[in-house]
C-alpha cells in the first residue's frame, strides 16, 4: 500500500476549492514519483457545495481518472490536525490498494466482494437503520464496520461513484487491506449501571426492580418540585445503552464501545418511566450520563495510544479484535492514513477551542494524512452511535 495523498481547501466556490486541494495533491505525488497511481478516493464536503454535488464528482473524474469515489456531505469536515464547520470547504484523500481489495457499492451496486470490513455512509432518515448496519455487519467476515451518516441542513448526500440520496453506501475492503479501527466516547455516568426489568419498546418501565424514573432523579439529584432547576437539567441527560451481555464500563469507570448514549425522549410520571431514542428491551442494561468534554479528550488520546502501541508493537489486529488481540506481522507497520468520524455535536466547540479535536489526534498519531467528516450518527462494529468519534488507520509495511 503506498502513501496516501490528502489535501483540504476553503472558497466559496466550490471550483476554486478543488483547485487548490488538487494542486496539494499533485506536489505531493510529484514527491513520490515512483510510487504506483492511486486508485480510490475520498471527498467530504460541506454541506454548503451540495447543490453542486453532481458537478463535483464530475470534476474529480476528470482531474483523477481511473479513482473510485466515496464520501459524504457533513456539516464539518477535517482534515490533518483541521475543522470546517459552516464553511464551504473539501478535504480528498487518495490512495492505491491493491488490486481486487475493494468494492464501492450503494443501492444500484449490491455488495459483491468477500469483504472482511467496510467504511458505511448512511442517510439519517432512512428507516430501520441501526437494523440495516447490523445486517450489514453480518456481511463482513470480521463483522467490523465504521463510518457515519451524512449531514446537513438539507438533504444529506453521500458519494459512491455517484451521489446518492437515502439508503447505505461506502466501500467494502477485503483483508489484504491492513486498517485498525476505534470508538471514542464522550460521555460520563452519572450514575450506576442499571438493568431493565420492564420495558414497553421505547419506554423504560423499571430499573433494577424499580421505578425508571426514580432511578433518573436519584442518578441526577433532580427533584421535579423545583422545574426551573430540573428540566434543563434532564434536558442535558442522556442514556448509555448496552446489551445484556456486553461490558457498559471500559477502563477507567468510561463508556467502552458496546454502549450506545441515546437521549431521553420524555417522561411518563404516571407510570414512573422514561422514553428513550431507542426501543429497549428487558434485560439491557442502562446507566444515565452527561457530555463530559475533560472524558472525551481523555478518551480519544487513549485510542490514539492505542492504536499507536499495536503498530509500534508490530502488531495488526483486526478491525475487531477478538479477546487476546490479532496476528503477529511478518513486518513492521505504519500509518499509511486515517479516516476520522465525528460527531456534529463534538469538534472544536466541545473541546475548547477551533479544530482542537482534530489537532488531539494530530498530534497523537503525528501528521499523517488524514480525511473525515461531522456526522448525524457514528457506525462502529455493528452499532449506530451518537456524541463519538471513530478512528480508523489505514496500515503499510515499513519501508
């Protein structure tokens, strides 16, 4: 796998943008000039150039002929150690992998390689759609995917060697393709981990035994006597939901992967019960939370560490590593380059200052390329996401 190329730029005409993001991107080959042409690309764009999106696709076959595209439209985008939000701007990241190791598909191109994992773009108001990731999922033979649905103010797009609306697309790789894969939370408990006794699909009846709403008031030391304090209170709480038999906790008393954080959609005092964004069932297990933006830093420096201490050990797990980690490689890897999937409630506003998050992984993973986007919802494994991030890298042999 050769160095991957990336480039981003910002002008309120989309042309000028690719202009300048093409011109990073031919001195960077320029550099490599024994390295084999790349053939697939990624573009995500604001949301601001969608009603240019076809013109856009257009243009990068012309400039780059030969590339499979995918991407998506986002609210934000990023590239290496850098944040658009609201700004009319692109980021491309092209690469060569070997031949036969992937496979775009979409709605008119149904998933036909052996795939082993697949970056997934989504639109938000397609129904059903934690069912289809799942569904997906269980295409794949390590059942790993990541990615994330596109936003927007309008109508969400994504890319895959067309522009689609609604439905699921991406690219689905086989496992010649070396990548390793994380999920960063950024939420806290504010309280126990609790399980579900009663449920009625979206409405949570009882907790452990008892009252649903009991357990929320107790967990946020609200009291509903006092509404000017209480409801904006509740409004800033959240759910972390985790299958029965999944782990809730990761180190360090933090949300590990299995948990997806889902606003709480009402109360139902008369019955004691909170609704939540998704239907649950008996058995699952819950612990109340809030966004926590000291967590979330602390937790996406620990999967860049991560991510860090496998290639540097000389170790490529799979996307989904199994209990006891992955196989040794005959060699020596390293970045070849990186796909970041954020949240649109996260990015520099959540972490303090412009593009701080971005620059977290910058220089956690040094300046590799990198490419991504400000998502509606983040897929990772088989799961749909809010208030995360999802890392992925890309992996090369040393040399």
């Amino acid at each position: 796998m050769d160095t991957f190329l990336h480039a981003h730029a910002t002008h309120p005409d989309w042309r000028y943008a690719l202009e300048l993001a093409n011109a990073q991107l031919r001195a960077q080959r320029a550099a490599h000039p024994k390295g084999h042409g790349p053939n697939l690309g990624f573009v995500y764009f604001s949301d601001i150039y969608a009603p240019q999106a076809e013109e856009l696709l257009q243009a990068l076959r012309h400039d780059w002929p030969g590339l499979s595209w995918v991407g998506a439209s986002g609210v934000g985008i990023s590239g290496s150690g850098v944040e658009y939000f609201d700004e009319p701007a692109l980021v491309l990241m092209l690469a060569r992998l070997p031949a036969g190791s992937f496979q775009v598909f979409s709605g008119t191109r149904p998933l036909g390689l052996d795939a082993h994992t697949a970056l997934v773009h989504a639109d938000p108001s397609t129904p059903d759609l934690a069912e289809l990731i799942a569904e997906m999922s269980e295409r794949t033979a390590a059942g790993y995917l990541f990615g994330g649905l596109a936003s927007a103010r309008g109508q969400s797009l994504q890319i895959a060697d067309g522009v689609f609306r609604g439905g699921l697309s991406g690219v689905a790789f086989t496992s010649e393709v070396g990548l390793i894969s994380r999920v960063t939370q950024g939420c806290t408990p504010v309280g126990p981990v609790r399980r579900v006794t009663a449920a009625n699909e979206h409405l949570v009846l009882e907790l452990d035994g008892k009252p649903a709403l009991d357990a929320l008031l107790a967990d946020t030391g609200v009291d509903l006597s006092h509404p000017t304090v209480a409801l904006p209170r509740l409004r800033s709480t959240l759910a972390g939901v985790s299958d029965a038999r999944e782990d809730t906790l990761s180190r360090g008393g933090q949300f590990g992967e299995n948990t997806r954080v889902r606003h709480l959609i009402g109360l139902e005092p008369g019955r004691r019960g909170v609704a939540l964004a998704e239907a649950v069932e008996v058995g699952q297990q819950i612990a109340f939370c809030q966004r926590d933006a000291v967590a979330a830093r602390r937790d996406l420096v620990r999967i860049c560490a991560e991510i860090r201490e496998e290639i540097e050990a000389g170790i490529e797990a799979p996307a989904a590593p199994p209990p006891g980690g992955g196989a040794e490689l005959a060699a020596a890897s390293r970045i070849a380059g990186a796909l970041y999937i954020s949240c649109a409630g996260r990015g520099g506003p959540h972490f303090g200052a412009p593009s701080a998050e971005l620059q977290i992984v910058q220089h956690a993973l040094g300046d590799v390329p990198l490419a991504g986007f400000f998502a509606s919802g983040e897929i990772g494994h088989h799961h749909l996401y809010g208030y995360t991030g999802v890392l992925t890298v890309f992996t090369a042999a040393q040399g």
